[in-house]
C-alpha cells in the first residue's frame, strides 16, 4: 500500500517570535515560503479575540490561505481542568470548552482538533473528565467532519495506560472521529536542553519529574493505524543538516513501509533566538524531504 | 510588538499613587484569566505583594481575583499586561532594579511540579 506524505508546520514554531518579531502574517507567509502546503495554530494562541474572532480576522484568515495555497490541518486546543480556582472543571464545562474548540476548528476548516488534557497524576494520568467528555461530543465531531486526536507528546510513552485507553474508546465506539496525534518528541534519543527566553522552573518545591525512557520507533507500529496527524517535533538540525535527538529514518521508513498518509507537521522547539526558527525549520523540510525519497525511491 | 523579554522596556513609568510595569506573556498561547496565579514585583529591593498588583489587560481591569471572576476573561499572549502597583513616594528619575516572578497553572503538568514560574531582572529606566 502506497501512502502520501504532505508537509505542514505549527505555528507553535514560531513561540517567541510571534508577537514579538513576526506578526500572524509573517509567520503563515514564512509557512508557505518554505515550501509546505499544510498549517497548523494553537487556538489560544492565533485567533484574535479567541474564542470569538471577529469578522475582519475571519475574512482575512481564508484569504490568506488562499493566496498562499495552504491547507488547514490541525487545531490545538485545550482542557484546563484547574481554570476555576478552588475547584476541577465539570463535566459540562469540559464538554462546553471541546464544544467550543471543535465549532471553531472546522469553521476555520481545520480537519483535526488536538485537545491537551490536564494531568491529575505523576505519571500523567489525564483527568478523568476526559473520557465522558470526549463521548459527548463524538456526534458533533461527526457533523462537523474533524477528527478529536489527543496526542502522545514527550514525556508520555506509546505503551502506556492512557494510550490503551484512547484505543479501547475508538475501538468500543467503532468511531472514525477520535484517533491519535503522534508527536515525535517521544522518539527523542537524548535530551535536549532548549537555551534562551525567559528563565523558567516548575513549583516552588524540590519535586522533578521523573527520567522517561526512550521510546523505541518500534513501539509506533502497534498504534500506526490509529495515528491521523504527526507533529514533527525536533530541536535542532545542524550544519550538516543531520538530527541528533529524533531518529528520522527510522521513524520515516516506519511511516512509508507502512503506506501511512497524512501530514508531517513541523514543530521547532529549539532554542530561543530571532530568526532560528525560519532557518530550522527549512533544515528540517529539507531533511524530511530527503529521506522520504531515499524510502520512496 | 512586544520586547522579547517579559518586562517590558516600555511603560515602566510613576502614576498618581504608584507606578506600573508592562508584562508579556512569555508562554506560548493565551490563557483563561483563573490560570495566572500571580505576579511578585521588586524594585530595588522593595517587593510589591501578589494580591497588591492591579492588573489591566486589554479592557478588563482590578485585581487579578476580580478579573478571574469572569469565566470569559483571559489574557492574550501578544497583550502586554499592564501591573500597577502603590507606593508612597514616586520612584526616582534614573536607573532602578526590577524584577518579576510570574506564577502559571500548566493543567497538563503535574501539581506538585506547579506553578511555572518565570522568573527575571531588568535593570530600567524612570525617565520623569
């Protein structure tokens, strides 16, 4: 079976240059400027007003994309179950915030929706609101023709409980609107320490999070078939245009051996420096591109 | 546009009463207004309280616990939000060290390891 590889970026790429060095328009044209088809945003991230743009935002988002021959892939959105202080959110308000999400995804023609789910454990257990949530709102994903894709993002792993759990609820409900958003951050084979920006810690307290092992690209091929969206998260593409923290020919020859279609959607979460994120992600492009023709050819 | 850093250069600056920072978010999307904890403010030494700080972002104003009370209210990551804070007498025209711990609830990490906290110092100017 043979599959198609189309190359997309997230505007997530663009953090600490959004805003501040690129406006939205300097980041969607950098997006079409280095050759991928396929865009990514972050709701809360792009959408003036979120989650109420108003008109002139809208009129100027599908010109956009037209100008630029782009193709919305993935929204990224989120279930903050601490937002109320004092209290988790219900089981309505995450149905209402999902709701919301997936209305203003497929307006915006987005064909994934990537909800980040709160944790209530250390090992990232995600809050139990999110199954009945996710039920609830399986019919609207159908009316609005998006597919719910949590994602498996560093530092969770492939074969875990959650993961299980995401596949039992797709293979219970025999639903084509819930699948799995791969990011590539879990194949990482050393850890890499992103330098700049503000200097952050997290808690007040000595608490670390634990060391997570590294995931072997193996382990992508027990859940391929439910994979709908890859991020293509990396860090740092060198000199020689070669990645030493994500193994991408491996992970490539994995998706093409098994005729896997969908987009590859870059995600730059190097260091923080004005400019570095244009030049990695055009490395990145560049290498993805090579590799997929040394599998295809 | 906002200066990379998250204390801005720009609106650091006496008011009747007090004076006030510029901040930017320096995370990658906006958030609900319940989700900022707070912010600590030091100039020169003297540190300004979380439940002191009046914020302004974009039109909502108050403290930041009247603001939260809005289930809509949220701050933009490409706002800069405004803290105004009291103090006796105006801060004097010339250099002075500020710094700033701003305290983030991230749902999708773990309590113990919460609140993120961005932490810096920025040596700023009072022009008049």
């Amino acid at each position: 079976m043979s599959g198609s590889l189309e190359y997309g970026v997230s505007l997530y790429s663009y953090t600490g240059e959004y805003g501040v060095t690129m406006t939205l328009d300097d980041c969607i044209e950098d997006v079409a400027d280095l050759g991928a088809t396929g865009l990514e945003i972050l709701g809360e991230a792009h959408i003036e007003d979120y989650p109420n743009p108003p008109t002139a935002w809208l009129d100027a988002w599908f010109e956009r994309l037209d100008r630029f021959g782009l193709t919305p892939t993935c929204y990224g959105s989120w279930v903050d179950h601490r937002r109320f202080p004092g209290r988790d959110i219900t089981e309505d308000e995450a149905v209402q915030q999902l709701e919301t999400d997936i209305r203003l995804a497929a307006r915006l023609g987005f064909k994934y929706v990537r909800p980040k789910l709160g944790v209530v454990t250390a090992d990232l257990e995600p809050h139990p609101v999110w199954e009945p949530a996710t039920l609830r709102v399986l019919d609207l994903a159908e009316q609005q023709d998006v597919i719910i894709c949590p994602e498996i993002h560093w530092p969770s792993v492939i074969r875990s409980k959650v993961v299980d759990d995401y596949i039992a609820l797709i293979e219970r409900t025999g639903t084509k609107h819930f699948g799995l958003l791969m990011d590539t951050g879990v194949f990482q084979t050393s850890m890499h320490h992103r330098s700049g920006g503000v200097p952050s810690r997290m808690g007040r307290g000595s608490a670390r999070p634990p060391i997570t092992p590294v995931v072997p690209v193996s382990d992508l091929e027990d859940v391929l078939q439910h994979v709908v969206h890859v991020q293509a998260k990396f860090y740092e593409i060198d000199d020689e245009l070669q990645d030493h923290y994500i193994p991408w020919a491996e992970f490539l020859e994995v998706l093409v051996r098994r005729g896997w279609s969908g987009f590859l959607s870059s995600e730059y979460e190097g260091d923080y420096a004005t400019g570095r994120a244009a030049d990695q992600l055009r490395r990145q492009h560049a290498l993805l591109r090579t590799l997929v023709a040394k599998e295809t050819s | 546009m906002l200066d990379t850093t998250m204390i801005q250069t720009r609106g650091f600056k006496n008011t009747p009463g007090g004076f006030e920072l510029r901040l930017r978010l320096p995370y990658y999307r906006g958030l609900w207004a319940g989700l900022i904890e707070g912010v600590t403010v030091t100039v020169d030494g003297e540190t300004f309280a979380p439940e002191d700080a009046h914020w302004t972002i974009g039109e909502l104003r108050g403290p930041l616990r009247e603001i939260a009370a809005s289930e809509s209210a949220r701050w933009p990551v490409d706002v800069a939000a405004v803290i105004g804070l009291r103090r006796d007498q105006p801060l004097s025209i010339g250099f002075h060290d500020v710094a700033a711990e701003l305290a983030i609830q991230m749902s999708y990490i773990p309590e113990e390891l919460q609140p993120t906290l961005w932490t810096e110092q920025r040596r700023l100017v009072v022009s008049r």
